[in-house]
C-alpha cells in the first residue's frame, strides 16, 4: 500500500514469524500458508505480494478469506495490503451420479478425449472439446470437476457430460432420463473401420442406351406388304449344270 514504507519483495520469514496461524517451509512450498477455521480455508501469500484463497465453498467466501488476512497482515505483521483486483482463477466441483462406472469401456469408447491409467492414476480423466470443465471421475461414481471459472459454466458443461458417463455405468436406463439435446452432446459417432471396403454414397448414371430410328416406321407409303408363299417353278427344280443349259450356255 502507498506510502506504508513497504516495498517488494514481501520478507516471508519475518511474516511467518508474526501470525499466529501461519506455516512456512521455503522448501517444500514457497509461499506463507494462513489457515482459517470459519470459513473454512487456507490463504497463501506470496513475495510478490499477491493473495490466493484456496479451499472455499464459493467466491464470497474466497474474498473474505482474502480480507481477513490482508487485515491480519496490518495487525499483527505490519505489513498494508491493497486488495486492488479480485478474480477468480479455478473452481472445483464435487459431484455423483449414483452408479459404478465401467473406466475401461468409457476410455475405449472416448480414446481420444479421455486418460485412464490404473499405474499412475486411479480415475478416469475426461476432457471434451468445447466444455470449460475436466471430469476426474473414479469407478465408484464420485467425480471431480474443475477448470471452470463461473458455477453457470460448470452447472451448464456437467448437463452436456453426465449422459455419456451413465450410459457406460451399471445404470445405463437413467440416461434416458436426460433430454435428448443433452444426450447425444457427446456421443462419438459411428465411424468406418480403415480396412472396410469402401462404398459409395451415390450411384453413377448409367449411360442412355442409343435410341434406333425406324426410318420407314411412321410412313405409310414405304410400308411392306407381307410376304405370301412362292410355287417352285421349273427353273427352281433343276440342278445348276441344267439351269446353264436352259439359259441357252
């Protein structure tokens, strides 16, 4: 704060020293942890002079989380504070659904937006495109949800996820329940495996066959009479050398 005669960077060691509910290890965190019982929560003041409430239910609680210490800081430490911009940087949701959750067939199914490593991690992790929040969800059901800045961001990105985690539960029916707008948010589609035969979508035209004009078909003077049977005559039933006899050779 002007003209309190502090500058920065804060003395950490000689803060620490001050509060009563304080905790310092420069080496395994560097930051002054103060913890409050009512609201329940911890707040970490840093060397650069900047405030972070972790642990709260909501952001009214965070900011008075935040004031109860920057006053803390002029009581006990000496130490003025300007809490000039107040933001909120993560929030986390705790939340069930009330079913066991198959992770092997949900990350089979969502390969390419899930994580699920028995080795490293017990849950299930999930992070579709186009929401604000990550899904860390166990197989018991119980998920953790943070990455959201707002409660209408998280209330809204829960609604679009929740159908595609009861479907792969023990409770499939309930995801019926979700309105259909909902459900099919993100649902993979069905997609054609790369050794399948290939088919087209649209059949080539096959190509017109030639059209035979019948030049004498509507004239009705060029119009043949049929034929009527023929009498053998003399000529026709003699042999060849006979026929040249008759023709005077």
């Amino acid at each position: 704060m002007p003209g309190s005669g502090l500058t920065l960077p804060l003395n950490l060691h000689a803060i620490a020293a001050r509060l009563t509910n304080a905790y310092y290890a420069p080496r395994r965190f560097a930051a002054v942890q103060v913890a409050f019982n009512n609201q329940r929560c911890r707040v970490l003041i840093f060397h650069t002079g900047r405030l972070v409430g972790t642990g709260c239910s909501g952001p009214m609680q965070a900011r008075l989380a935040i004031l109860k210490a920057a006053r803390q800081l002029a009581v006990e430490a000496n130490v003025h504070v300007h809490i000039r911009k107040f933001a909120v940087i993560n929030q986390v949701g705790a939340v069930g659904i009330d079913a066991k959750l198959d992770c092997d067939a949900f990350a089979s199914t969502h390969s390419a937006t899930s994580h699920y490593d028995r080795a490293s991690f017990v849950g299930l992790a999930w992070r579709p495109g186009g929401e604000s929040i990550c899904c860390e969800i166990y197989s018991t059901g119980k998920a953790n949800l943070p990455g959201s800045t707002r409660q209408r961001d998280l209330l809204s990105s829960f609604a679009r996820m929740v159908s595609e985690l009861l479907r792969h539960s023990n409770r499939p029916e309930v995801c019926e329940l979700v309105p259909e707008h909902l459900r099919l948010c993100h649902r993979p589609r069905l997609v054609a495996r790369d050794d399948a035969p290939v088919v087209a979508h649209s059949k080539a035209r096959a190509a017109p066959a030639p059209r035979m004009n019948d030049l004498f078909g509507n004239d009705v003077e060029w119009q043949l009479e049929p034929l009527e049977p023929v009498p053998l005559t003399e000529e026709d039933a003699v042999d060849g050398e006979e026929l040249l006899a008759l023709a005077g050779f």
